[in-house]
C-alpha cells in the first residue's frame, strides 16, 4: 500500500491486521513529513520555539528530535 487514499480506507477496515499495517504506515509517513518540515522551517530561519509551538510539543522534544538533521 503505497497511495495515502488506499492507506486512509485500510486504516478504517473491519480486518484488524490490515488497519494495524495501514496505521504503522500512515505513522511512518507522518514522521518523514514532520521530520522535512522541521527542515523546513529551519531553513526558512523559524525558531525550535516556534516549530514547537506548531507541533504542540516541547521547545526542548523538537530540539532534541532534530537538531542534528535540521
């Protein structure tokens, strides 16, 4: 399952293991979606303050997540 619609529908099926793969992949693709728009918005010359503040987590959690790659 690669196409985020087909992902969507499987996360929401009666047959548990298929919901089960479809949610670790749509986690999976959040966090690579999160993890780019950190890039970005460092890159843009956002704070950790404000990246924090968008992701309602802790100055200190998105610091500690992506200081090295950002």
């Amino acid at each position: 399952m690669t196409d985020v619609r087909e992902l969507a529908e499987a996360a929401g099926s009666s047959d548990a293991l298929v919901g089960l793969r479809a949610t670790v992949a749509l986690r999976r693709l959040a966090e690579r979606l999160e993890e780019l728009q950190v890039r970005n918005a460092r890159r843009q010359g956002l704070s950790w303050q404000e990246i924090a503040e968008a992701l309602d987590v802790s100055k200190q959690a998105v610091h500690k997540k992506y200081a090295r790659n950002a």
